[in-house]
C-alpha cells in the first residue's frame, strides 16, 4: 500500500517541474488526491459495497474537481496534471504511467451496458481539454493534441490532433512546412493557421496556400515543356510574393 502511494508520488514529481516537496504533493495536487480516493472506492466497487464506491468517488470529485467512476480500472503512476474537469467513465481502462492534463474526458458515445469508454495503453499522454469517446483503442506511448475529439482507434506511438481526430504523418508535416514558406512570402502570420486546428478560416487559408503552392509547380512544368519545345515563352512581371514594405513618401 505505501510502496504504491510512494510511486504516486514520484510519478509527480517526474511529470511536473512546479513540484518542490513531497508535503506539497501530498497536500496540494489534487490529482494525487483523486487517485488515492479512486483506488479506496474502486475496492469498496470491486468488492460489492458499490454505494459505498460511488459515494466515496462523488467524494473525491467534490473535493478536487475531477469525477473517476469507480468502476475504472487505472494502473500504476497514473498522473493527472491540474485535473480540473476530469472524466472517467466506469468502463474505462487505463495502464501504466498515462498522463491526463485538465478537461480530458473518457466517456461513451452509448447507453448500452458493457464496454462503452476507451481503454489507454501503457504511456499514452492526452492533452488539455481533449475527448476520448466511445470503447476505442489508444496505443502504447500514443498522443493525443489538446482539444482533440478521438473516435477512433489510435495505433502505438501515434500522434492525433483535431476534430476530429487524425494522424500526423510525414507528408502532413510536408505539406504544412510549403504552407508556412509560401505564407512567409506573402507576409502573411501563419500563427494558428494549420491543420491542427479546427477553424474553418483557418482551413480555408489553408487550402488557399496549398493552391499558391501547386499552381506555382504547374507554372514552373510548363515553362519548361515549353522551352524545350521551342516555343517562346514571354515572361511578364509578376509581384513577388514578398512582404510588402510601407513607406512613408511625406
């Protein structure tokens, strides 16, 4: 028993540089707080008193802000950062050394009975305010980006962001790199406008750069299928996409 609420207690401080003390995490982190109430009222769960469980969770969730089902199976070195508005639905499973920030729910997409709330894999870290819903799969050492909404199965040691929720791969981290360097041309601030965010401006601006970038490669192939056919190409003045200067001509 103690063996386990030291290594609560270290998994703090491995996960959170604001940590200064153990009497600090033992007085002041409610997410401490919260799992050391979850385990006593997942044994009163697990061993038949369920009022005793569900009155002991709501508890907890009054004194620290975060609302464990006490039918949640959660593994060692769980640790949830700040916890505020934290949500565990009773047939989540959670294993070893995961990480929550505040405002993450695990929660079920149905009413029906069974399994209906995710399961999370040893390692698997889920940012502030994002959504887990429904008896899905996150993979050992996955990711999930803050205000995320993952309804589908995530491999191991992936990364998902958005809303929905979809991988980042190689090619996505391309093509935001030709996004950035045509809105560098154009003097355009880019800060917040990826496809990581679910802004239809923001997605809107997107795909304008991605037609700039494409259009710019189809010009350049036909200005070179043109000279090697022969054929003249009159080049005509373009603006260059360059941050445009304001001068004062007072």
């Amino acid at each position: 028993m103690f063996k386990r609420i030291q290594e609560e207690i270290n998994c703090v401080f491995d996960r959170d540089p604001a940590a200064q003390s153990v009497f600090e995490v033992i007085t002041a982190y409610p997410g401490f707080h919260a799992m050391i109430i979850h385990r006593l009222s997942h044994y009163f769960w697990q061993s038949g008193y369920r009022w005793l469980g569900r009155f002991s969770s709501h508890i907890g969730r009054w004194l620290t802000g975060i609302e464990i089902h006490p039918g949640a199976t959660i593994g060692r070195r769980f640790f949830i950062d700040h916890g505020m508005g934290v949500v565990i639905g009773e047939t989540a499973v959670i294993g070893d050394d995961c990480t929550l920030y505040h405002g993450v729910t695990l929660g079920g997409t149905s009413w029906n009975k069974g399994k209906r709330h995710p399961t999370l894999r040893n390692g698997v870290v889920i940012g502030a305010g994002a959504k887990v819903l429904g008896p899905i799969e996150i993979g050992e050492g996955a990711r999930v980006g803050s205000n995320s909404v993952v309804v589908k199965p995530v491999p191991a040691g992936a990364t998902v962001v958005g809303i929905p929720a979809h991988i980042i791969d190689r090619k996505s981290k391309q093509k935001a790199a030709n996004r950035d360097a045509i809105a560098q041309k154009m003097g355009f601030d880019a800060y917040g406008a990826t496809a990581d965010m679910p802004d239809p401006i923001a997605n809107a601006i997107n795909h304008m750069l991605d037609h700039i970038h494409a259009m710019d490669k189809q010009l350049e192939s036909l200005k070179q299928v043109l000279n090697e056919a022969g054929i003249e190409f009159k080049n005509q003045a373009i603006p260059e996409l360059n941050h445009c200067e304001i001068k004062d001509n007072e």
